[in-house]
C-alpha cells in the first residue's frame, strides 16, 4: 500500500467539497482510494470507492494527471456512483486517446473542430445511437471541468444528441413472470434465490441496488425496502406480501448456512459467503430462465420493466411509479406508456369487427 501525506491532496481540484475539512490520510489499494476526513472536528468519515487505475492507461503524463483530477471530482463533487464515474472516465480516456493519436497532446488545447473529428469518429465506429448519447454526455460533463476548472471555453455546448426514437422496453408477461418464479425450493440457494427474485420483482429496483443492499435495509414489520440509487439518492419502495414471505422465509431460516467464515452484512449472500455480485445474480437469472424454457433473452433490467408495465396496466399512476422506480423525471417513466398502447393496439387489431 502507498501512503499518501495530506500534502499530497494538491490533486483535488481547487474549491472541491474536501478543502475545508481536515483529511487525516489518503491510500491506495488494489485501485481503490480511501479518504479519512475529519467533518465538524468530531465525525471521522471514510470514503471508500473504486476507482479507474489510470496508471495503466496509455495516455501521457499531463492528460493523466487532468483524467485523475476529473475521476476524483467526479467523486467529490457531483457524488456519482462507482459505476457511473467508472463510465465517464473510461469514455473519456478513449477520447483523449483518439486525441493524442491526433496529436493534441493536451486537454487545455482541446479546440472545437477536435472534438467534431472525435464525433465524426464514433460515427465511423458505428456505435450504436444510445452508446453515442452516453459518450456525448461524458463529453459535456468533462469539458463543463474544464471550464470550471481551468477556465478553457466549453466547446461541448454546441453538441446536440442525436435524433432517435426512445426504445420500447421488452417485458415479460405476467405467465411468464410467475413461470420464472415458480422456483423449485429444495436448498439455501434456492430459497435465495426465491427471495431475490420476489423482491426485484415487487420493489423494481436495478440489480445493482438489489445487490448492494443489507439486512437493516429491509423492514420486514412495516413492509418496505430502503435503497440507494443513482446518484446516491435514497428512496423507500413498498413490498408485496408474497415477496415478504420469502423474505422472511429466506432470512430467518436460510441466510446464517450461506454464511461462511467472512462477516458481511449484505442481504443475499454468493456461494462463498459474500455479498452477491451484479456478475452472479445475471448468472442466477440466466440459469433459472433458462430451466424454466424462457426464450426471450432476459436480463434483471427486464424484471424492472415488467415491474412498472403491470403496474400501469392494472392502474397505478405515473407520478407512483416514477417514485417508486426512482426517476427524475416524469418523462423517464412515460416510457411505459408506449408499452401499454403498444397492447391496446394489439388487441384493436386483433378484436375490433372493422379492421
């Protein structure tokens, strides 16, 4: 491990959030920075994520030095999640690749047909047009740092998104869903296995905050879920009975044998003991889908859509699963909509007598 001294935090840009607060130490480990801070001369506060290993980045010195600057604020100031900084920084690090390769050498020198060449790049590579508008995004937020920064002119302001139409969400019916969770319970793991999929199911929440969440999160008495999604915004999700069930089920007869000898706090527990992984709950999924003849090619995100469009089908509100599904805007979760005219179009075709 390589200790870094307080002096050492001349990295952090300059106004970030941590300038007025007494860091007591920083490290590294295996890609990970861990900051020790002081708040209010009391509260000792441990920020732990993982972070990009730039070091192994081909990109010279002074771009790396910037791209680290970046990943931290990225942390500091707009207090993205892991995965979120992750895919910023690396779509950055491609363009200021493509950049070096062109020779501009530096992010300060960055000029507004440079990056036009880059668009016109991606458009070469045939990405598709959801993957553009993920890097466009990445383009506006680190050239938006570098004019608050290092106060360079934010060409990315000229940039607009591509045009497209917003893709219909694939969901699985509701035979298909309970076929999926028509789980044969015979072990621990099944009854994990069970209790996941109920709760994803009932609550909508993505994979990744199915996996982060641990036992104090879930109140079993009142009926709710407590979660953390993007941006580390927290919400409250109710959960059906039948999930409550097997999460009841699953805690208080069948989490303590997947237990091995690591303590960990995480609701659903792998097959080593640790929490469960984005990596093996896909697996989990794929296999049961597949056991069970699901010929649609599932993923979790699909529980997710199907958790919403039967909701809307059977009558909820829009403003109710906005809340519950954690979006920001109301325009995100209309996106439903389309499924469910989608159906009444179907059933027009297929039903009414004049067509």
């Amino acid at each position: 491990m390589r200790q870094l001294s307080c002096g050492q935090l001349r990295a952090l840009p300059r106004g970030s959030s941590l300038e007025n607060r007494d860091v007591l130490g920083i490290c590294l480990k295996n890609g990970v920075v861990v900051l020790v801070i002081k708040v209010n001369m009391k509260k000792i506060v441990r920020m732990v994520i993982g972070m990009v290993e730039l070091e192994k980045l081909n990109l010279n010195n002074q771009n790396r030095e910037i791209l680290k600057k970046y990943q931290i604020y990225l942390l500091t100031e707009q207090h993205l999640s892991n995965n979120s900084i992750s895919s910023y920084v690396l779509d950055i690090y491609k363009y200021l690749e493509y950049l070096e390769s062109k020779k501009v050498f530096s992010c300060t020198c960055i000029k507004k047909e440079d990056l036009i060449s880059y668009l016109g790049y991606l458009d070469q590579k045939e990405y598709s047009i959801y993957s553009v508008v993920r890097k466009i995004s990445s383009l506006r937020s680190f050239h938006f740092y570098l004019h608050q920064w290092y106060h360079m002119e934010d060409i990315s302001q000229a940039i607009e998104n591509p045009r497209f139409y917003k893709k219909i969400p694939h969901v699985l019916s509701i035979e298909e869903v309970d076929n999926l969770l028509n789980i044969s319970l015979k072990s621990a793991y099944d009854y994990r296995n069970k209790a996941m999929l109920e709760l994803m199911y009932a609550t909508g929440l993505r994979v990744s905050e199915l996996v982060e969440l641990s036992v104090s999160n879930v109140d079993l008495e009142e009926g709710f879920v407590r979660c953390f999604g993007k941006g580390n915004k927290e919400r409250i999700v109710p959960i059906g009975e039948i999930a409550l069930k097997y999460l009841r089920i699953y805690l208080y007869q069948y989490r303590d044998l997947l237990k091995k000898k690591t303590l960990c706090d995480k609701l659903f527990l792998n097959n080593h003991g640790r929490g469960m992984t984005r990596q093996g709950f896909f697996k989990i999924l794929k296999g049961i889908a597949i056991d069970k003849g699901i010929e649609k090619n599932i993923t979790p995100h699909m529980l997710r859509h199907s958790f919403a469009t039967h909701l809307l089908n059977n009558g909820a509100d829009l403003r109710s699963i906005q809340l519950m599904l954690g979006h920001n805007n109301l325009s995100t979760t209309q996106i439903y909509t389309t499924v469910n005219n989608e159906t009444l179009k179907e059933n027009y075709d297929l039903f009414h007598p004049r067509h």
